[in-house]
C-alpha cells in the first residue's frame, strides 16, 4: 500500500502532493464518519482505502478542493487545471 507513495504516479494523478495529502486527509474524515468505500478489500485502514480508491479512479479533488466521486473514471486533469476561473482581463 505505502509503496504506492514511492513512485510519483500518484502523486501526478492528483495534480501534486499537496492535493494528493489534501485529498487522502479529506476522504479519510469521510470513511471514518460513516463513508462508505468505494472499493471492495477486505480490511478497515482507512488509507489503504483511499489509496487503492485514489488508484482507481474514484475519487479526485475537483476545482474547489473538495472530494467528487468519478463516476466514469478520473476527470481530465489538464482541463480541471485550466478551469481556474476567469482571466484577470475578463473582470
């Protein structure tokens, strides 16, 4: 499970390792109040799960930081990096 950690895969998955520890933090509060996984394993380390839940695409931080299910797979991570908002000539 920690191996996953070791290669950057994840970590470019969700967009850097800030997202990546802002994303495991805020998914675990969740699992721990009730959540439930989206993956099925046979055990109840919270990060374990969120791990393999990262790993398969369920769960990803959308633009305002929060956690968002991916129903059909991960979103694209270029157009939720260039959904930033409007241009500073827009306003």
């Amino acid at each position: 499970m920690l191996d996953a950690f070791r290669e950057e895969a994840i970590v470019q998955k969700v967009g850097g390792r800030f997202r990546l520890s802002s994303l495991i933090q805020k998914r675990m509060v969740a699992l721990n109040r009730g959540a439930r996984p989206l993956v099925d394993l046979v055990t109840n380390n919270a990060m374990v799960i969120v791990v393999e839940e990262i790993l398969n695409d369920k769960i990803y931080l959308d633009s305002a930081g929060n956690v968002a299910l991916a129903e059909d797979g991960a979103p694209d991570l270029d157009q939720i990096l260039q959904d930033s908002g409007p241009d500073l000539s827009e306003l």
